[in-house]
C-alpha cells in the first residue's frame, strides 16, 4: 500500500487491507470482489449503519475519544493456488511499505444466506482444481495437498483467527446487519487455502506480534444483499473490528 501523509499520533489511521477473488464457475461476477471493490481509497471516520436499518441511539453516537480513522485499500485474488502463494505473504512482508494493521478477505460462498466470518483454516486437504485446473502443491510424503513448500513446515496444521467474532457479531447485529454467523468451515477451497496462506504469513513474518486476519464469506448477489448492502455490511465489520472490540481475545 501507498504511505500516507504523516499525521499527529492521536490521528494515525489505522490500514486495513480486504481483498476479493474474481470469476470462478458459476460466478461469473463475484460477490465478493464487488463487495470490498467500493472501499478501495476511502476512509472510515464515523459509525457506519446498514441501508434501511432502525436508527438505534447507542449505536449511532459519533466515534468515540479513542477511535481510529480507518484507512481502506483493496486488491483482486484470481481463483489460483499459484496467486495466493503469491500474491498473500507479499501482501504481509514489509519490504517496501508499512504491512496493514489488519487483513480481511472476503469470499463467495455457495447458496448460504448468511455473512459468515470465518474462524479457523486448514493446512491440507485442498483436491479441488482451481480456475487453471491446477490442483495445490503436493507433499512429497502421504500425497497430502496444500502447504507443501518447506516455508510453511513450522506452520501448524490449523489456525485460527485471533478475532473476536463474538464481539462482531453482536455491533454487525446492532447496527442492522441481519444475516450473520460465525462458521467453523472455510471450505477447503481457495477461500481457505487463501485464509491459511494469510494467518500463517501473518505468524511468518510477525510471530511475536502478528497482524490480525479475517475470511468474511459473503452470499451471492441477490441472496439476499445487494451488492451496496454487502458494502455497508463490510463496513460495519471493519468498524466493529477495530474500533468496538473486535481486536480484543
């Protein structure tokens, strides 16, 4: 990401990174890139609400003395487990730019309803082809599939976010946001294999102080979101996130 212009420490932005992936199989347009596309640039700097949503006082109240502006930047993941292996640790290192102080990655899920925020990801069993046909890196024992490249050997074979999704839960609900669960099943597709790529460059790179990361599945358009209401669902999100306990264990 770009820096930014140097502001006095009560101001300092807080970066937060969402990515989308593009068409894959039947989605010819993907909910989730059109969910996070809008917010590419923009800044977050008050409470934000949900189309339509019952006005509720508490939750309308202008930021609070401790709030952080929040700064939004956005990029597209093709469908490839070539992409997230690369595109994912780069996304983290701190080579050329401060890394974000948080990451989220939003994907489609199939005919489910809800927004789900995903809990944990899976090291191996990633047998589904991607948009390529390509299938994830092999381990040279067991015929394992997934993070078969010796940089991820200390890696374990789960982890989990270090998000409070219950604390989530309840501000998204609070705020208007209706269709919304926690899930413990990433799907073992790139959606996972993208969320594990990521937690686990995460603990690579920063394991002492890692940057916290979260998979948000959205449903397809329409289903029951508009894609402007998923936009102010992801809103509400990052807000509840990062200024309302959501970084808290």
């Amino acid at each position: 990401m770009p820096p930014l212009d140097p502001l006095a420490p009560s101001q300092q932005p807080f970066r937060v990174h969402l990515t989308g992936f593009g068409p894959f199989g039947p989605h010819t347009v993907n909910a989730s890139w059109e969910t996070v596309r809008p917010l590419d640039g923009t800044v977050l700097s008050a409470p934000p609400s949900f189309p339509g949503a019952q006005s509720v006082a508490a939750a309308n109240k202008g930021p609070g003395p401790t709030a952080h502006p929040i700064h939004l930047s956005t990029s597209l993941l093709p469908v490839k487990y070539s992409s997230a292996l690369g595109l994912i640790p780069a996304l983290h290192a701190s080579d050329t730019a401060p890394p974000p102080d948080l990451v989220i990655h939003c994907g489609v899920s199939g005919d489910d309803r809800a927004i789900r925020l995903e809990q944990r990801a899976r090291k191996w069993g990633y047998d589904k082809l991607d948009v390529d046909g390509e299938l994830a890196p092999e381990a040279a024992a067991g015929g394992r599939r997934g993070f078969a490249e010796t940089r991820w050997d200390a890696c374990p074979n789960e982890l989990r976010t270090g998000i409070n999704a219950a604390r989530v839960w309840h501000c998204a609900k609070r705020r208007g946001v209706e269709h919304l669960s926690p899930s413990q099943d990433a799907g073992l597709y790139l959606c996972e294999f993208s969320y594990y790529a990521s937690l686990a460059s995460a603990q690579l790179q920063n394991p002492e102080r890692p940057t916290p990361v979260l998979f948000v599945h959205v449903p397809p358009l329409g289903s029951p979101y508009s894609a402007e209401e998923l936009t102010a669902a992801m809103r509400i999100l990052v807000w509840a996130i990062v200024n309302e306990g959501g970084l808290a264990s």
